[in-house]
C-alpha cells in the first residue's frame, strides 16, 4: 500500500488518523501509533512484519544493554547484527553472484531469490542511530517498548524516510503538541506531496520510461536528454513528493520530522547538492560514518579517502548493484574535485553560470547511471547524449510522444520551470505546510486543498498504480 493508492487515501489514513487523534493525549496513543503502524506494513509486506517487529526489539533491548554496561564488545555485536540483517536481504544475492569467484550456482540462484523487504534499509538505519546516540550518552534509552515500536515503525516515514532519529522526535512520541493549525498545515503539505507524485513524477515517469526502454543506439540525442532530463524531474518530485506527504501525516499526528529536501537543484556544486538532497541519509552518514572515520581532521589523502568510503556506502545503500556503486562514486570523485580546485567556497559558490554549466550535467549524468539496469546500458545510452551531430539527432521516438497528453506536456514544462527557479521561489509544501504562516496563507490554503484534492482524487482513481522510486531502497 502506498500513500497515492486511493485505499490509503480514502480508507486507510482516515482510520488511523481517527483513532489516533481519539486518544492523542492519553497513554493509549503510543499502542494506537504502534498498532495501526504494523497493521500498514502488513498490508505492504505480510510476514516480513515479523522481521520489522524483531529490528524493534532488538534495537529497544540492545538501547537498555548498551546503557548499562557501556561495553565495546556488546555494542559492536548489536551493530553487527543490525548490518547482518540488511545484508542478508539486501546485499547477499550481489554479493555471491558478483564479487565471489566461482560461487555454487544453487547458492547464488538461492540468495537472488531472497525477497527485499520494503523500507529495511530506513528501519535498520534509525535503529543503529538509537544505538549509537545511546552509546554516545545523547540520549536516554526508552524504557517505554510500544513507544519505541510506534517511533521505529511509524507508517508516515516506515519504508521510504525520511529517516528519523529518536532523539529528534521522542518528546513528541511521548506528549504530541498538537493543534488546528498544526493538522491544518499537515493536511496540506500532504496533498502538496501527492499532486507532486501523482501530477508530475507519474506524467515524467512516463516519459522516461519510454526513453530508458529503447534499444541500445536507437535513440537520438535529442531523445536521450529528454529522458534523462525526464528522470532528473522525476526523481525529486517522487522523492519529493514522499517526504512532504510523511512529514504532512506526521504533523497530523503531532509529530514533527526534519525537511529531506533544501531547493537541491537550485545548487552549484555537488557539494552543495548533497546537503540539500535527501537531508536525513546524507546528515546520517556525515554524523555516523564519516566524521567516525575521521572526517576532515586527517589530512588531505585520508579526508578524500573517507569521502570515497562514504559515497561507496552511499550508493551501496540505495542497491546491491555496481551501477549504485559507481554511481556513488560518480559523486564521491566530484566532491574530492570541488575540494582540490575550490577549497572551502565549494559548499557556497552561489553561481548561476556554475549551476547550468557544470553541477547540472554531472546531476543528469548520475541521474542516467543511477537509472540504468546496467553499466552497458548506461555507457549505451550515454553515448547517445554526446552525440549531437549525427543525421538523426534531434528527431524524437513516437514512443516518447504518444506517452504523455497536452495538459501533461504543460506539467513538464512547469514542472522543469519550477527547477530552473528552485531557490528563488519557496515552495509550496513549506509555504502552506507552516502552521504559523498567518491568515492570508491560511485563506489560500483552503482553496489549494480543495482544487488539489478533486485534482488527485481524479488522477489517483483513473490511472495505474505507480509505486515510488525509494520503496526499493
């Protein structure tokens, strides 16, 4: 089930918004969170709750270890076997098939046919930052399990983020502080999150499906960067668009996350980017991986070293697949570039010319190999966006033009406008999705819901179910 599935929509999210507003400031609350939390991951993933409810408990009992005993050995085996956990269903099948030479062909048949859970790389993540923060004395462990169960598997941000740290959100686990015009401000960063998924990243999904589809060569330039520039809008408005609508339920149900997303494309450097792009992984692994290893502190040699550590890992997490690997790289290699020739004005260029120039080719590029199924396609399709001069170059496919309808071209034309402008315009999930933005916007809240609830109603009620890009991370 996910959030643009109208049985979510129209079922789902009322019946847990009703129970869980019934009791929202008794000690029922954390049971109702808890409850309605697993009954949505059942629905998405049946069984596999069980191993969503084993994470839960040992990550709560391992926080009350931890603290206790303060004890390096016990704290590295919890660690280890949160990591056994995501490596066994996400990266054991790659592992066989692609880095052990000569590997029983029933083994690897075996492992690749081991099912991903959806959202496992987002729970196990939060679970180890619990663990860390608790080791660290950031925090103090929750004694509280159903509270600890509604925070590790609360259905807003469960299987696609963003991800959240206990200690950011347990105050309001424990004493939601919530009010009209916080459900108000949620209900509409909501619907700001579904027309994005449902009114552009669905219409972009066509198009660049139709472009990625094509057999290798046949596509002509001017057709592979409309794909790919596709994709590129595609990507964050989906992404995008799953954080508003998980930090819009949460506020509905008191509970505030951080933003995922700072205007990512309104950037001019890669460095730049990755602090403003999918906040809650890159900030993670900042505080949990690279600053561990070193950081900075080190050096020249060993800072580049561990940011190619931390991009490897980075791209890894998004897949167990040597285009993730390198795709991860691809930003990896970058960041040391902008390190060496632009030093510490890297973060902060602020120029337009750099923007268009340089970070918005190596964005797409990456975008083309995160997309890819392989490298040989990536190289393929690659190898049609450099060649512009052949005879055939800016003819489009009829697959790509018989995709999308008129009013949809509208949509990726704003949609690729409102990129372009990224920084210069505040967007309307922040805009409306803050409760304390006066009457005025208030006013115009009231109407976008309505516009935009008949609009995704219809979209959601007549197309095909479309899943988000990050369920399979």
């Amino acid at each position: 089930m996910v959030f643009s599935d109208p049985a979510f929509i129209f079922w789902f999210l009322p019946f847990a918004l009703i129970l869980g507003l019934s009791c929202i400031r008794t000690a029922l609350f954390p049971w109702v969170v808890f409850g309605v939390s697993l009954l949505f991951y059942y629905w998405t993933s049946g069984s596999y709750t069980l191993l969503l409810v084993s994470s839960i408990a040992l990550n709560f009992c391992g926080g009350l270890i931890i603290h206790r005993f303060q004890n390096k050995l016990l704290f590295g085996t919890l660690i280890f076997l949160n990591l056994v956990l995501i490596a066994y269903y996400k990266y054991a099948g790659f592992f066989v098939s692609d880095i052990v030479p000569g590997a029983d062909p029933e083994l690897v048949a075996f492992f690749q046919s081991v099912v991903l859970p959806i959202g496992i790389s987002f729970f196990t993540f939060q679970g180890i930052s619990y663990l860390i923060d608790v080791r660290r004395r950031q925090i103090e462990p929750e004694r509280n399990f159903i509270l600890f169960g509604a925070y590790l598997s609360f259905f807003p941000q469960l299987i696609a983020g963003p991800i959240v740290r206990f200690k950011d959100v347990q105050a309001d686990f424990h004493a939601p502080n919530l009010s009209v015009d916080m459900f108000a401000a949620g209900a509409s960063r909501f619907m700001v999150g579904l027309a994005k998924k449902l009114l552009v990243a669905d219409t972009m999904a066509r198009v660049a499906d139709a472009a990625f589809a094509m057999p290798a060569g046949d596509i002509s330039f001017a057709g592979a960067w409309l794909g790919a520039i596709a994709y590129t809008i595609q990507i964050y408005f989906d992404f995008s668009g799953y954080s508003d609508m998980a930090i819009g339920i949460g506020m509905m149900f008191g509970i505030r996350f951080f933003e995922n997303f700072n205007h990512p494309y309104a950037s001019s450097t890669v460095t730049e980017f990755w602090r403003r792009w999918h906040m809650s992984l890159s900030s993670w692994f900042r505080d949990y991986l690279y600053i561990p290893l070193g950081g900075n502190r080190r050096g020249a040699s060993r800072t580049f070293i561990n940011l190619l550590i931390v991009f490897c890992a980075t791209g890894l997490w998004h897949g167990a697949a040597w285009v993730f690997v390198l795709w991860g790289l691809w930003h990896g290699g970058f960041l040391i570039l902008e390190r060496i020739v632009l030093g510490d004005r890297a973060p902060a260029m602020g120029s337009p010319a750099l923007r268009f120039i340089y970070l918005f080719p190596v964005v797409i590029f990456g975008w083309v190999l995160f997309r890819a199924p392989d490298i040989g396609s990536f190289l393929s399709y690659s190898q049609s966006m450099l060649t512009p001069l052949s005879e055939e170059s800016f003819r489009l496919p009829l697959s790509m033009l018989l995709v999308v309808s008129p009013i949809e071209i509208v949509v990726l034309v704003l949609a690729g406008a409102s990129i372009v402008l990224q920084g210069k315009i505040q967007p309307l999930g922040v805009v409306f999705g803050n409760p304390d933005a006066g009457q005025l916007i208030a006013a115009f809240r009231v109407g976008f819901m309505i516009c935009a609830a008949i609009a995704t109603a219809m979209f959601s009620l007549s197309n095909e179910f479309s899943p988000f890009l990050y369920f399979r991370f």
